[in-house]
C-alpha cells in the first residue's frame, strides 16, 4: 500500500507505531523495527506518562474516523 492509498485509520495506525517506538526502544527492538537497539526506555515517571497520553490519543482520534475498507475494520 502506497501512501497515496492509505487509509486515515492505517496512517493513524502507523504514525503510533512510530510513536510507540520513540516511547519504548525496548518495545520495538523486541518487535524488530530498526533503528532503537541502541536506546532504553525512559522509565522517569514522566516518561511513564507519555505512553497512555499516546495511546489516549491515539484512541480519541480513532474514535472519530469512518473505516473505509476491511482493513480498517
């Protein structure tokens, strides 16, 4: 799927991802995404409050998206 056909929901979908991954180095160098096996997570007790703000989020806006195709669904 290129990005000129991606669905709101699937760029959604992937801009937390991309997200998530800054939030959680571990995360995505256990998921395989490249480039954070060099980092660690932020375990401060603000960087423990940007994950369910991200998700909060991330959710709320999902909230007020139309699925377009099966995908989406």
């Amino acid at each position: 799927m290129t990005s000129e056909t991606q669905s709101t929901i699937f760029s959604l979908s992937d801009e937390y991802i991309t997200e998530a991954a800054k939030l959680s180095p571990i995360a995505a160098t256990f998921l395989g995404i490249p480039g954070y096996d060099d980092k660690i997570d932020d375990f401060s007790l603000e960087g423990s409050k940007k994950k369910p703000e991200l998700i909060r989020k991330t959710l709320h806006t999902l909230a007020n998206m139309t699925p377009q195709n099966e995908n989406d669904r």
